[in-house]
C-alpha cells in the first residue's frame, strides 16, 4: 500500500520567522491604562474621539486627556518606542508599537523622557503634558490615539473619513479602570 504522496510547499525559513512574529503580535494580551497619571473619565470629553469638525484633520482620530502642564505621561501599556521627536501639528511626540500590532501616539507632550527603540512598560513615564505642535495656545493636554496596523474592515461607516476607522481605533474601549 502506497501513502498518499502531497506536493511540496516549503515555506522559507525567513517566510516562517514573519508568520510567527505576526502572529506573536496579534497573540499578545493587551491592556491599557489611561496615559495621564491621576487622570480619569472626567479628564477627557468621551464624544471627542471622530469629532467632526476639526480643523485641518477633519476629524479628530484620538482622545484629549486634560491636565495640568508637566502632569506625567505615561506607557498606556507595554511598548517599543519607534520614534519620539517633533513635528508640526503634534508638536513633542512618541510613536510606539504595543501588542495586537498598535500605534499609540502621545503628542503635543511639553517633555519628553525616553528614546527611539526604548522598551516601554505599562505605567512607566514616558514625558510631560504640554500644548506643542498645534495646541500651542490651548489648555495642556496630551493628544493620544491608538492606530491598528492590522484593517479592521467592518469599522468603515458613513461618518465624515469613516473608512479611516477600520485603523482609529476608540482608546476609551480598551482602557483598564
């Protein structure tokens, strides 16, 4: 008796080695905390995330988390820093890369306290509560959003950049309290 004989399909090592970590990320358990140290659900407008109008965004893709200038900003949850600089309309930022394959991003931050390719945990201070970029002006605040590199499709609605949702995802539905 003959075994049944498949073709082969070999998968590179290296194709391999990128399944598993992309599976790692998505496998990994998230939970977040709000990134402003002492703050609360009185702290922030829940019906700010998707705001429209604003501005030259259209919408608003983040939540603002308000406070008092040098407040600490803190890991929302555990994370590698990609990039933490200036740029205009965020003015002093940090981009870091969580579980799930997540951005988070905490901008107009009048201090920043880590480096690029820095290991972040939960809770760990990350900067200082500001109004750089373009909320020069404002009431100090920390912008902070929470991007999916992974599409979630089914998100897409009518609203003003409503397909930008399937990557904006609600900070407020997966913080911890």
């Amino acid at each position: 008796m003959r075994l049944l004989s498949f073709p082969s399909t070999h998968i590179p090592k290296r194709g391999l080695r990128a399944i598993s970590i992309i599976l790692l990320g998505l496998a990994m358990p998230q939970s977040l905390v709000i990134p402003v140290s002492g703050a609360s659900d009185a702290s922030y407008n829940s019906q700010s995330f998707w705001y429209y109008p604003w501005g030259r965004s259209v919408t608003h893709k983040g939540i603002d988390i308000f406070a008092a200038k040098g407040t600490k900003v803190i890991a929302a949850t555990y994370s590698l820093v990609l990039y933490q600089g200036n740029i205009p309309v965020g003015g002093n930022v940090i981009i870091a890369l969580g579980p799930k394959w997540r951005l988070h991003y905490y901008a107009h931050l009048a201090q920043i306290n880590t480096k690029t390719l820095a290991w972040l945990s939960t809770g760990q201070v990350i900067g200082k509560v500001g109004n750089t970029g373009n909320a020069q002006g404002k009431a100090p605040h920390l912008h902070y959003a929470l991007v999916s590199l992974i599409p979630y499709p089914w998100r897409i609605d009518g609203a003003k950049q409503g397909w930008k949702k399937m990557f904006y995802l609600n900070p407020m539905d997966y913080w911890r309290r």
